[in-house]
C-alpha cells in the first residue's frame, strides 16, 4: 500500500488477507479519523479496515496478534476524541454489521431483535417506532453505533441499554466467540463491565409490542426534549463528563461559570454546558485545554472532581 505521496506504508498482511479472501472488506490507508469523528477530530489511521464478517474480524485479530500490531476498536466514533497525531497500527470498524432482525420465539408480548454492533443507534429507535415496538424510544436523539452504545450503556431520560439487553455475542483479541446473558453481566451508570479485550459483534434486545401511535407520540416526545436542552447537530462527542452522584456535570459547569468558554475554536456549549462544541477548526489539545480548564474551575467551586464520559485516545 502506498500514499497519494507514494511512500510505501506498512500493510501489516492486512493486504494479503483481503486479495487471498480471508478477510471481506475494504482497507484504507492514512485514512483522516476526523472523517469518522462526531467532534471532526482526529489524525490519520496508519491502516482502517472494515471487515464484513465475524470470519474477517477473527483474521484480523490473528493477523495483529501474530504480528504484535496495536490494534483500536473504532464505533461511530461520537464519544470518541482522538489525538491529530493520529493511530498507528491497525483501526477496524465493524460499521458493515449493520443488520437488524426480528428473530424466531417472539410471542404476544415482546419482539426479540438481533442487532449488528454497527448499526446506528437512531436507526435502531426508529425501527422500533416504525414497528410499534415499546422499549427504547427515551434512547431517541442518542447519537453512535450500538456496539459502542452496548460498551458505554448509554442512557437517557431514566432508559438504559441494559434495560432491553437478552444476551451479547462478543469476540476476544484471541478471535474466541463467547454468547452471554443479561445474567451474565454486569451493567453500571455508563459501563457495561465486559472483558476489557471484548469486541462486541451483535446483541439480541426484547422490546415490548406496543400501539405504533403512542410508542410513536413517546419517541418523538422524547427527541423534541433533546432538540430543546441538547445541540443536536453540532460537531460535538455528546456528554463530556459523567454525570457525578446526585449532580448534573452539565449544571455544576454552568454554574461554575464555564458555559460559553472558549479555547482556540472549541466552545462550551451555550445550549447545554456538557457538550463542547468543534466550531470549526478545532485540535485535540484545545480539547483537552478547555476540559482541564472546566475540571479545575469545577473542583474549586464545589469540591468535586468530574471524571470524563468521552473516551480520549492518544496525547496531546
């Protein structure tokens, strides 16, 4: 593989996986992650593979473990800020597992849907919405793929994941596919507590059959109250920091008068002050800036110190 410049970089076998048909997919190279950021943030991949099957993932992961290639699990990439130097090594996507189905044993009652980890969230919602399935219609205006959803328990409004998981299939940096069970796990605020070597590749949800009008009337209550205290559709990761025990992290940055802050074209948001917002042309250590900036005035004013809720890849 080469650049547009022409020098040869590093393919790691990746190539030779995909022209021998062991691995089903396209690769890039030097591939800008901001192209795959919310925030619009984020250097170049060395090599950025999006493997279409379970089979392809097993190859690569066999591929980086033989080769002692670092290797970074990459979702839809909206909670996610990564460093302008970008990734060496291997970044997969797994965006191409992207069916949802209804699956067999379904009753009366509930619908059991099998889910693709790199199906979007929204898309997901509206299924549901589509189909007059109760549930998850508080998770609507919810940006990211479902895997990350599943990895981060995301939640709104009082509805967690958790709450529709049925069983998560996930596969090791060993290429080893393991099925577990809601009983199995062990969800927390905003964590999934699986193996921190996971690579979630599916998960079956129950949702409840409901009347389409009032699953409906609740999902798009529920996004015009994201539309009015959150700015959806800014270059933003979503929340910045977790939430802390009985506290708002977005009231307690407001309050400690942060909201509007501005660091070389990363803002704080003025519609809600645990989003920063890309305005932009905006770098990862301006970031990080303004997130340090934020904590310390945080931690003066009220003694509590916020932990963040996006994941941080790289330094600055």
């Amino acid at each position: 593989m080469e650049t547009d410049e022409g020098v040869l970089m590093t393919d790691y076998g990746i190539d030779h996986l995909i022209q021998s048909g062991l691995v089903r997919g396209e690769v890039l190279c030097g591939e800008p992650l901001s192209a795959h950021t919310s925030l619009k943030i984020g250097g170049p991949a060395e090599v950025m593979v999006f493997p279409e099957d379970p089979l392809s993932v097993r190859h690569i992961l066999h591929t980086a473990n033989q080769e002692n290639i670092p290797l970074f699990i990459l979702g839809s990439g909206t909670n996610l800020l990564v460093s302008d130097d970008g990734l060496k090594g291997i970044t997969m996507s797994l965006k191409a597992f992207s069916k949802i189905e209804l699956t067999r044993g379904t009753d009366d009652e509930n619908a059991v849907l099998y889910v693709g980890a790199g199906v979007p969230l929204p898309r997901i919602v509206q299924f549901a919405k589509k189909n007059g399935y109760s549930g998850i219609e508080a998770l609507a205006g919810i940006p990211g793929s479902f895997g990350g959803a599943v990895f981060m328990n995301a939640g709104s409004f009082g509805t967690e994941i958790k709450d529709v998981i049925d069983s998560v299939a996930l596969m090791n940096r060993q290429g080893e596919l393991r099925i577990l069970k809601k009983a199995e796990l062990a969800f927390e605020y905003r964590k999934s507590n699986l193996p921190e070597d996971s690579i979630i590749l599916s998960a079956n949800i129950v949702l409840k059959k409901g009347d389409p009008d009032e699953v409906a009337q609740k999902t798009d209550g529920c996004m015009q109250k994201k539309r009015t205290s959150q700015p959806l559709g800014a270059h933003s990761a979503g929340c910045v920091f977790k939430n802390p025990e009985g506290e708002s992290a977005g009231s307690l940055i407001e309050k400690a008068g942060c909201k509007g802050m501005n660091i070389k074209g990363v803002e704080v948001s003025t519609h809600h002050a645990n989003y920063f917002i890309n305005k932009g042309d905006a770098h990862f250590r301006d970031f990080i800036e303004l997130m340090n900036i934020v904590i310390t005035k945080v931690k003066e004013k009220y003694g509590i110190t916020l932990e963040p809720e996006i994941k941080i890849i790289g330094d600055s």
